[in-house]
C-alpha cells in the first residue's frame, strides 16, 4: 500500500530498440557456455576414467569457451559505442 502512494515515474515510457547483433550475440554465448561446461564435465570423466579422448574433450570445451567470451565481448563493445553516443 505504501509503495502505491511513494512510487512514481518520472520520464514517460519510450518504445524499446532490441539490436539483433545484441541478441545473436547474447544467444551464441549462452549456448556456447553451456556447451563448454558440458564438454568440461566430459573432460573431467574421460581423465578419471582414463580414456584417451580426454585431450579432445578439454580442446573442444576451451574452444567453445572461448567463443562464448568472444561473444561477450562484441556484445559490450556494441554497449559501450552506442552508450558514448548518448553522452557526446
């Protein structure tokens, strides 16, 4: 009840501008991250069990790392230019 009567908006609401590179981006990093922990966990089993493939479950778990922080990193660069032109 008090939040009713203490709460209010100050700027109208403006129509939101969703980027698709930002949500590619967002969206191939996730994916990639997920997957890099799968692949880790599969490293992880195959060093423990003494399997052979371990060496090709960890590359493959660094290299979809690697593209998930890629990915992150395109994604702040495309915020970090667009927020410098807010404030120039």
């Amino acid at each position: 009840m008090c939040g009713l009567k203490t709460i209010h908006q100050v700027t109208p609401t403006e129509e939101a501008h969703i980027n698709p590179l930002h949500v590619l981006c967002l969206a191939v990093g996730f994916v990639c991250f997920v997957f890099a922990l799968d692949r880790g966990g599969s490293a992880v089993t195959a060093v423990s069990n003494g399997d052979t493939s371990a060496t090709t479950q960890c590359v493959i778990a660094v290299v979809l790392l690697l593209i998930a922080m890629a990915a992150l990193l395109v994604f702040a660069g495309c915020r970090i230019v667009r927020s410098r032109r807010w404030f120039v």
